[in-house]
C-alpha cells in the first residue's frame, strides 16, 4: 500500500509510528518505508499482512491522522520495488556529490545588486572574490549567491570581505553548510535528525537530481516492458517450436498397416 497526504519533513521515526498505529487495525504491518527525500517522493510505502488486510486499509482512505488526512492506495509490489531501487541511485547521487572536493568550502552572500542578470552577477562576483583563491563553483539564487572554493584558507578570506562594497553595493558573507561541516549520518538515518543541517550543495542540485532519478525510473519501466515482451515472445516461439516437433513427429511416424490391408 502507499499512503501520502503528510508532511515528509517531520521526524522519520514520527511519520513511521503514526502509520502503524492507523494502519494495524487491517492488518499485521509487516514494514513502513518512508521517503527519505520529498523531492523524489512523498509516499510511504506499508506491506500488510492479513485477511482482507488490503481492502480494509483502502477503506482508510480519506481518514483522519491528527492534523493530517491519510490518502491511501494500492501499490503494486513491483512499484515498491521500483521506489527502493530509485532511492538508492538518488543516495548514490548524493554521496558522490557531498564527497566532491569542489563543495568542501564555501560562504553565502547576500546584499548585492539582484537586479541583474545571474550570469553578470556570477562574473562580478567570481571578479571580487577572486583574490582569495580558486573558486570552484557559484550558484546564484534570487536573493543570495553560494561561492565554493578549494581550500579552507581561501573561504576564511572570502569571509573577511564581508561588508565590502560590490558594484555599490555593502555584502553580507556568512559560512555555507557543508559536509564536512556535519556529523556523518549512519546508515538508515535520515537528515531531519535534530542538530543536522542538510549540505547547502544538495539544496541546489536537488532539481537537477530530482529529473536524473525521474528519467532513471522511467528507463527502469522501458527495459521492464521490453523485457516482459521478449519473455512473451520467447514463450510464444516456444509453443510454435513444440507444435512443429509434434506435427513432424506425426508426419515421421511409421505407418502400421492392419492384416486386412
């Protein structure tokens, strides 16, 4: 079954209780998946076990949880299936990208001239803060801007630039969250862990990760039906290749002629 309808960026372990409470009543709730990253999913997903246990959890549909209605829906096995094999390419996504040198350090700056277009305000910002070393990547926002660099010595200058003037504008700088900036989370846990903030670096690739792992599932779906197709045709050959065989085993058998002929 999936059921959606609260809001994913409660508590894990939260989200996880208040479905088995509700759900128990239909059935022995054999496991609760719940979706570790909105972008790509704001289901959960619950196997039941027990009589009936499906039709009654659709009868729930609709129903109250608290502060939350509960919109439940029969999912097929192989749509579970699909959701934890996406999950895991979107983590592989994710580690690979807050294990890149290039987003290691990095500072936030607000206060300059948002009137203009982002890449003049990337190239007059790259030309400010170019003094102080490499830098490996900005991102432009409506408000503020992300700059990265290669070491931690060219952020630490970088920082020192705040209140300096850009194009007449007084910036404020501020240190970005990176990983490297976090506790590591151990397997299974997930990022709302109080006291964890989230690496700025995900927040703006998530668009982008979000259209990978799209395009990720539905390529998943296309070989899935080529597959089912091939099996189908195979099967069918199959059949045909076994009514040859019978048809030339009739056509070479013997023919036993009886006494009177």
């Amino acid at each position: 079954m999936s059921v959606g309808g609260f809001n994913p960026y409660r508590p894990e372990d939260e989200i996880r209780r208040e479905l088995v409470n509700h759900l128990e009543s239909c059935g022995q709730v054999f496991r609760v998946i719940v979706p570790t990253d909105p972008i790509v999913d704001r289901r959960a997903f619950v196997i039941l076990f027990g009589h009936y246990a499906q039709e009654k959890a659709l009868q729930l549909n609709g129903s109250d949880i608290g502060d939350w209605n509960a919109l439940v829906k029969s999912a097929p096995v192989d749509e579970e299936e699909e959701y934890l094999m996406a999950q895991r390419y979107k983590k592989s996504l994710f580690d690979a990208l807050v294990n890149d040198k290039k987003f290691k350090f990095g500072i936030a700056v607000w206060g300059y001239d948002t009137s203009l277009p982002e890449d003049e305000v990337e190239s007059v910002l790259r030309q400010h803060f170019s003094s102080c070393g490499g830098i490996t990547h900005v991102y432009i926002d409506d408000k503020r801007a992300n700059i990265y660099f290669s070491e931690e010595h060219e952020e630490t200058s970088a920082l020192g630039l705040h209140r300096s003037e850009v194009s007449g504008f007084r910036i404020t700088t501020r240190r970005l969250a990176t990983a490297r900036r976090n506790h590591s989370l151990a397997p299974g846990q997930s990022s709302r862990r109080i006291g964890y903030t989230r690496p700025a670096i995900t927040i703006e690739f998530a668009p982008e990760i979000g259209r990978k792992v799209r395009a990720f599932k539905k390529i998943k779906r296309i070989v899935k039906k080529v597959m089912a197709l091939r099996r189908m045709k195979e099967a069918t050959t199959k059949e045909r290749l076994t009514a040859l065989m019978k048809e030339k085993r009739l056509f070479l058998s013997p023919i036993i002629l009886s006494p009177k002929d």
